[in-house]
C-alpha cells in the first residue's frame, strides 16, 4: 500500500487543511526532523506532513537536516513524497503566479550533508540519478485535465541561499538549462532516490529570477503576495495527485 507524505516549503510550513490524527516525534540515526510529523486527512486522503523548514519557518536552507527528513518519513513507511517548493522563474514559461512540475534538476549547492552513503555502515551504493523525479508522481501531478494551466517540463537549479542569485548566475544557470531557481532541491531529491522512495517537486514560481523580469532587483513582497496567491492551487493540485495515487495499482 501507498503512503503518501507532503514536504511543504516558503509558504507552506502549515497545512492547514490537514485533519491531523497523530503527530510523531520521530528521531532518526541523522538527528531529529525539520519538525514533528503531522498524520492525517487531507482533501480525503491520509497523508504525512513535514515543513522542511520547521512549524515556524527559522530554518534557512543550507541547515535543513534533509537526511533527518528523508529518514523521518521512510521510518513512519512512507513510499510517495510530493514536495512542494517555491520557485523563482527563468524560463518565459515560469513566469510569476506559473506551477512547474520539473522533470529534472541541476545541484548548485555545496556543504550540504548530501548521501546516506558516508562510509559509516561500509556500505554503498551509487544510485541512478538519471530521471532525478518519479515519473509516475509527476504524472499524478501533471494528468488533471480542467483544473488551470502547469508547466509540464523544466530544470530545476538548486542554489545555497540564503540569499538571492546575483543576475549574472542566473545569467549562467539559463545557459546551464535550468528554466526555475530554488534553494532547497537539493539533496532532497536525491535522498530520497538512496532512501527508496518516489519522489517529485511541484513548484510555485514566485518572482522573476535576478536579471529576468527586466526588475533590477527583486522584491519581498512581491514573492510573498505569489505565495499567498497561488499556493491553494498547488495544494489542490497536491490533493487530487494523492487521491489519484491512492487509487491506482501499486506500481511493480
Ligand atoms: N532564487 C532562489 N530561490 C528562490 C527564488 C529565487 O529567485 N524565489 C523563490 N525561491
């Protein structure tokens, strides 16, 4: 059976729609989570919930325990992870107000406890990373005919932060491929494939990213009115992908 479990990002450190039966302080062999795991009902459907950047978004990027959070919810038997991020734009199609559901990724971060694999078992493993996402979620994602407009393809290109890029690294990240900017990506996604669990972003484009918008600079409250805007449609997005999950036949 599946379970499925949301991560929420900027803009999603509740899920306020959530009928929670339990909470779980789970502690793992990487330390404790972002924060306690939240089970319940949501839009119908049992789900795990994890804010990666704890209850009260005060953990920045680059000191989220991803492991911790990988480890966390492969404990509680999760198998499907739908992660939720907010995004800055750099392709024309990932404008302000746009839901991406990237079909790959680029790693920009540096520093981050990054492998379950660090030599401390003797084992390892080096895992395909080729198709970084799990199509089938992507899919469960994406396959909601009538319901809004999302962007079926992308790169995803995953900055250290806190701090905002500077145009010129946008600049580069555009020749790179990458078409949205986040900062918390990576080593998510890839967690999750050496933990093995399925895995895929939906991502809220914010902002314009630095240089793109034709803004010399970005502003806040732009990114925040976005996030107010414009996450119900990626939870409701979020919940029809769970129910039609929750429905299907276990995957081989
Ligand atoms: N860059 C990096 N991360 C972000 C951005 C951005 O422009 N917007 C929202 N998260």
């Amino acid at each position: 059976m599946r379970r499925f479990a949301i991560i929420g990002g900027s803009g999603l450190d509740r899920l306020g729609a959530l009928q929670i039966s339990a909470r779980h302080a789970v502690v793992t062999a990487y330390g404790a989570p972002s924060a306690t795991l939240c089970e319940g009902l949501f839009a119908g459907s049992p789900v795990f919930f994890l804010p990666r950047h704890g209850e009260t978004h005060a953990l920045p990027p680059h000191r989220i325990n991803y492991r911790a959070n990988i480890a966390a919810l492969r404990q509680a038997g999760v198998t499907d992870i739908l992660a939720v991020t907010a995004v800055g734009g750099i392709s024309a199609a990932a404008a302000p107000g746009a839901i991406v559901v990237p079909e790959q990724i680029i790693d920009y971060t540096s520093g981050r406890e990054h492998t379950l694999y660090d030599g401390v078992n003797a084992t390892l493993e080096h895992v395909d990373f080729s198709q970084p996402y799990t199509e089938r979620l992507r899919r469960l994602l994406l396959d909601q005919p009538d319901h809004g407009a999302v962007v079926d393809t992308g790169v995803y290109g995953a900055t250290q932060g806190p701090r905002l890029e500077s145009a010129a690294e946008v600049k580069r990240m555009a020749q790179d491929g990458c078409t949205i900017v986040g900062m918390t990506g990576m080593p998510e996604a890839a967690l999750a494939r050496e933990a093995g669990l399925a895995y895929a972003t939906v991502s809220l484009v914010v902002n314009w990213a630095a240089g793109v918008g034709g803004e010399a600079t970005i502003s806040m409250d732009d990114i925040y009115r976005h996030l107010e805007v414009g996450m119900a449609a990626v939870l409701q997005r979020v919940g029809r992908a769970i129910t039609a999950g929750l429905s299907q036949p276990d995957p081989a």
